[in-house]
C-alpha cells in the first residue's frame, strides 16, 4: 500500500515516519542542516505483457513502464510535505542552503537548459539561468554539466557551450551574470568544489 519514509536515532534508536506516498517514494537528500529532506513521490511501475504479432502468441515480452514523481520536501520530524513546483523533467536537487536547492531541465525539443532556483518554504521555483541552442542541447552523460552549488552556499557552478565549446561557468546563488572559468580550445567537464567554496578542479 505505497510507500513509508521513515527517519532512525542512531543514538537513541527511537524512529520517526516521516511521510508516505500512494505510489512510491525515492531519490531521498538530506538538507545541509539535517532539518529537512527532499524526494520524489509518486513514482509508479506499471508492469505491461505484450505479444506482438510477428513473434507468436506462446512469446511474452515484459515492459515496465516507469512513470516520474514529483519533489516533495519535509520536516524529518514529520508532518505535511510541501510539494515543490519544477517541471517532471527536472535533474535531482542539490541542495544550495536549509531552504533552497537548484535542479536542471532541458525542453522536449533539446534547444532549451534551464537552471531552477526553488525555495522549500513556499514550493515555487523561479528560472535563474538559461541556454537557448539553435540547433540542440548536446552534452555528454557524465560531463556533470547540471548546477553544483559551493560548499557555503553563495555560487552555483554549471557548464555551458556558449562560446562553442563545454566550459565552465559560475554565477551567484541567487542569479545573475555567470563568469567563465578557464577560456580556451578545449572542453572543461567534472567539475567539482574545493570545500572552502574558493576553487574548482576539472577535467580539461
């Protein structure tokens, strides 16, 4: 009958259910402060037995269809999760601070990235970066070109082709102009903080 999320006291072994879903619940991320936590609710599998005509009727293939979620966020004391308003295509969130996280969505016809700011308070998000393509948004799988927030919380780090090429950008938290990291002829990918927020390493 659906899914559980509960929370356990390594020190005191008391557990907490902290929300439940009809369908399924996955995806789950820790808020830096450990108040709150963020997941996907209303994931479902939905099993399909097909036997097409060109193989028979004694073949059976199995599908499972997979059906996306929505983020949620709660108190991991519990009680009404807030359902936060990004589109179901959305990358997983990453947390920017206790309230905030970003996460990334590219528009069904390939040309569009854009780069979400949401606020766990209120469940709305606003656009805070964007790149248009004239033909497609073409990047490799594990490039890491989704929004990376810094260890204190002020930048977000993303990748971008812009000027051509896949390099590396940084901009405030909160939106604003990105800065180029590294120009050159060359791509920039996997690209990750130094845990005092003041450098980045990537592979060139």
């Amino acid at each position: 009958q659906g899914s559980e999320l509960w929370r356990r006291s390594l020190g005191t072994g008391k557990e907490t259910r902290v929300a439940h879903d009809d369908a399924g619940i996955g995806g789950i991320r820790w808020s830096p402060d450990g108040s709150h936590l963020v997941y996907s609710g209303g994931m479902r599998r939905i099993p399909h037995n097909v036997s097409p005509a060109y193989s028979g009727a004694k073949l059976i293939f199995a599908i499972t269809e997979y059906t996306r979620g929505r983020l949620y966020v709660v108190s991991t004391s519990g009680g009404t999760p807030v359902e936060i308003d990004v589109p179901k295509d959305a990358s997983s969130p990453r947390w920017v601070d206790a309230t905030h996280f970003v996460c990334d969505a590219v528009s069904s016809d390939y040309k569009t990235r854009t780069i979400y700011l949401a606020d766990t308070a209120t469940g709305k998000t606003r656009a805070i970066h964007e790149d248009v393509e004239d033909k497609f948004w073409s990047m490799p799988y594990d490039a890491g070109a989704e929004a990376q927030p810094s260890p204190n919380g002020r930048w977000i780090a993303f990748l971008s082709d812009t000027d051509g090429w896949d390099h590396l950008y940084v901009m405030p938290a909160t939106g604003g102009a990105p800065v180029e990291i590294g120009k050159g002829d060359f791509e920039s990918w996997r690209p990750a903080w130094s845990h005092d927020s003041r450098r980045m390493a990537f592979d060139a």
